[in-house]
C-alpha cells in the first residue's frame, strides 16, 4: 500500500533517526544540534563541545537506524538503548552538575 511503502522509504533514511536523536537530546541534555551536513567553513568556528556533541549526535543517529553498538553487537531496544546512551553521556551529566 501507498502509506506503508512511505515509511518504510522513511526508515530507510538518515533524515528520519537524525530527527528523533536530535529531539531526544535536545529533550534529555537542552542542547541544540543543527541539522546540516558539516561544512569546513563554518567548523573552524565551533567550539569543541559543540563539534563533540555534533558527533555525538552522528553516532546517535547511526545507532537509531542500525541498532549497532560499539562492540558491534546489536540492541533490540533501540529507543531504550538512545535514552541511556544520552543518560550516561557528558553532555547529560553537564546539564544536570550546571543546574
């Protein structure tokens, strides 16, 4: 049918997992990460922590969509595994040691 072959063609792009990783960390951490590929221009500028969460938020979004993790083994609870991935990272803990 016309609507499950949409999402299953959404499922099959990044476009998709990027967008819940972003509104999970944005959720979990209060920090923004914009959307775009990266641009050598415009990196120079960033500071660390944002080019660290930039990647972070890359590696999010891989595990979303393949459920890997880094020893390469895959989760079955993909959602359950992003929120304590975001939990246990530094941005999570920053937000909570700057309240």
């Amino acid at each position: 049918t016309g609507v499950s072959e949409l999402a299953d063609q959404f499922l099959e792009t990044n476009d998709f997992y990027g967008c819940i990783a972003k509104r999970y960390l944005s959720y979990l951490t209060g920090y923004e990460v914009i959307l775009a590929p990266p641009d050598p221009l415009i990196d120079e500028y960033k500071s660390e922590q944002q080019k660290q969460l930039e990647d972070f938020h890359r590696y999010l979004t891989v595990f979303l969509k393949t459920g890997e993790q880094e020893n390469g083994e895959t989760d079955p609870q993909t959602m359950k595994g992003l929120i304590n991935k975001i939990l246990r990272s530094e941005f999570f803990y920053e937000e909570i040691s700057n309240e």
